[in-house]
C-alpha cells in the first residue's frame, strides 16, 4: 500500500512530499528500491522565533531589533508571505554563582514574550519594553531557552517552516554546570514554561545537553540560526564562533551567522535564502536502531554539502530513489522510519515489515505452502524451486 497525497501549496492542505506512505516487506541482506519526490510549495508558512540574550552588552542590538521590526517582517515576507513572528528573552539561572546578590531580580533564565503572530508591530512594542540585567559569569542560559521554546506551544503551526533565531554575544552552560548551584536534577525535554513565561524550573533543572537539544530539534522539525553580535576582540571573536561551529556541527540542521553591524536583516535573509533552496534529508529510525539499516539516496542529500542536484526553486520538483536494506534480523519483525526534508514535519513513511531469513520452513503449515508454491518449498517467504522447475 502507498499513501498517494498530490503536491499542494494550498492553504491548509500543503503537500511538498510525495507519497506519505509506503509499506514494505524487507529481508535481511536484500536491497529494496522506493521512490519519492518533494516540491517547494509557494509561500509555505515561516514560523520565525526570535530569541534575545539581554545581557547589558546586547543593547544596541535590541534597539535595532525594534527599530527595525517592520524591515525584518517585511524582509521575510518578500520571500514567503505567510510569515509569523514571536520573542523570547534569556539571561541566565536566578542563582549564585551565575548572579550576583543584588541583580537576582532582573536575572532569569528564560522568558517566552510574545506568542508567533503575524502582527509586526506587537513584536516591535514587546522587543521594546524589554528591560536588561547582567549576570556574573559570560556564559548564558541559551540553551534552557532553545529548549523551551522548542517544547513548548508558542504558536507552533503544524505545517511551517520553523526557526529559532539565536541572538547573543556569549557563550552557553551547558549540561553539568548547574552542579556549581546544586542543581542536579537532569533537563527532561519537556516544557516548563507557564502562562505568563516564565521557566519554572530553571532552579531545579541543570541545564539541557547538545543532545537533548539535536532530539528536540529533529522532533520539532526546527532549525536554529545561532547569530552572533561581532567582538572587537580578535581573540574573542574567533573563540566564539568556534562554539557556535561546534555546535552547528552536532545539532541537525542548525546554522551560524556573524552580525557585521547591529542589523539582523541581512544575516536572516541570507540564512532563509539557504534554508529554503537547499534540500537535506533526514533519516530517523523510530526504534531508534538506525545501524539496523542502510538507507541511501540517489541524489544523496544527506551530505552537508550537497551540490546541484540537491538545490530546489519555490514550485521546482526534485526526484529521489531511496534504497533500504536491513542489514541483520534484531529482534524485531516491525519497524516505522521517517524520511523528511530539515526543517520541515512533512515526512514519508516507510511502514517495515521484516521478513526473517534465519526460519527454517513452517511444518505446521506445510501443505498450505506447498500448494501456494505449486508443490515446492516455501523458505522465508520465497519459493525455493527445484532443478526440474
């Protein structure tokens, strides 16, 4: 059985990946072809995050961020027009030794502002209003922040293109340094965030590690713009962006972009211009026993660096054949793998059905297979035919 749902870019009903759905039998050691295409829909709804350190060292950079609200909306819009803005705000853990006494007030880890919406200038009065604080040591809280607003509905549409922007001149904590607080307990993955934004958690949870955010990322279907504000320190400038690389490098389908000035706009625009252009492909076994199986592409766009045939125009048709084999009997006889396009939910489906090949034949039903095989030998699904046959 296949799932058959045309290519759409109407509204409500957009399909960029044909089919949905295959099912297929699978012997270990046995290659088997499938086919699939994907299709740019025109205007496919952006849903765009932006996520502030609002440390003191990043004022200017909000400033412009609401001076420049309309520009940024419009930019994206001119792009796809169904574009959806929200805010978030991030400093770092309420807590020694990352706060000092007498700013734990305006120091937090997270605050969810602004609900995506489509209305530019409420992002604009919200980016605003937003006061600063500074914490005591440099690294920040962004990674609590990523988490929640990935696990968390902050307007979410189900069908989007879904990106957090990452806006900040500092590093990150990362798992393990909520010790130096007391804080053990191990980041969930879920969301804490309550009605008026705010993490509750952020005492009691460490911060969540690099693969806690890649899954949530992969879940979500979201891709992260990590986006640095340029030191004026050579030697600060370059370690930075060594943290953000790293990082690009071990969260799916995350970017870095470097801020030449304290305008957003350009860096953004580049970036979507390479998210919606390129086509990566994912892979993702829901066992999670990916090692089970080979999985290629023709052409392969799983490579970081996937040439011509892996670029794609607003309405343009790409075709693959994908070619799956599983390599040996694991145990089990079901198996659901996704195949989907970064940052996007939309995703083909292959339902497996494992047929097993250490079997020796089925004494039980013996004369029902003889009959089926006209008198020879039915073995692992296939009829082993004498010399005569």
């Amino acid at each position: 059985m296949i799932g058959r749902f045309a290519h759409s870019s109407e509204t409500g009903a957009v399909v960029q990946i044909k089919p949905q759905l295959y099912d297929v039998k699978l012997r270990p050691g046995q290659p088997l072809k499938f086919n699939f295409s994907f299709q740019g829909a025109k205007n496919y709804p952006v849903d765009l995050y932006i996520l502030l350190d609002v440390s003191l060292t990043m004022k200017n950079i909000k400033k412009s961020l609401a001076s420049d609200s309309e520009n940024i909306y419009k930019t994206m819009q001119s792009m796809t027009e169904k574009v959806n803005i929200g805010f978030g705000t991030f400093i770092d853990k309420n807590t020694q030794p990352y706060t000092l006494d007498v700013i734990t007030k305006e120091a937090y880890s997270f605050r969810h502002r602004l609900n995506l919406t489509s209305n530019y200038k409420a992002f604009e009065t919200v980016v605003s209003r937003t006061n600063f604080s500074y914490n005591y040591d440099s690294p920040e809280s962004g990674f609590d922040a990523l988490a929640q607003v990935m696990a968390c509905d902050v307007g979410w549409r189900r069908k989007s293109r879904k990106i957090i922007v990452l806006l900040t001149d500092s590093s990150h904590h990362t798992v393990g340094d909520g010790r130096s607080a007391g804080i053990f307990q191990p980041y969930d993955g879920k969301c804490y965030t309550n009605k008026e934004g705010i993490y509750t958690k952020e005492l009691e949870m460490d911060y969540p590690s690099v693969t806690t955010l890649n899954r949530l990322a992969i879940e979500k279907g979201v891709i992260i713009i990590f986006t640095i504000k340029k030191k004026d320190n050579d030697y600060e400038r370059k370690k930075l962006k060594e943290i953000y690389e790293t990082l690009k490098e071990a969260i799916r389908g995350s970017k870095t972009a470097l801020l030449s000035n304290d305008d957003i706009t350009e860096p953004l625009r580049e970036s979507y211009k390479e998210i919606s252009t390129n086509i990566k492909l994912d892979v993702v076994v829901r066992s999670g026993q990916r090692n089970n199986f080979q999985i290629k592409f023709h052409p392969d766009c799983t490579k970081k660096d996937h040439g011509d045939d892996c670029k794609v125009e607003t309405g343009e048709r790409r075709d693959f054949t994908g070619t799956i084999t599983l390599t040996e009997y694991y145990g089990k006889d079901t198996e659901l793998i996704d195949i989907s396009v970064q940052g996007m939910t939309e995703k083909l489906t292959l339902n497996v059905e494992v047929i097993k090949c250490a079997c020796e034949e089925d004494e039980e039903n013996k004369a029902d297979n003889l009959k089926y095989c006209s008198g020879q030998k039915l073995q692992c699904g296939v009829c082993i035919c004498g010399e005569s046959r």
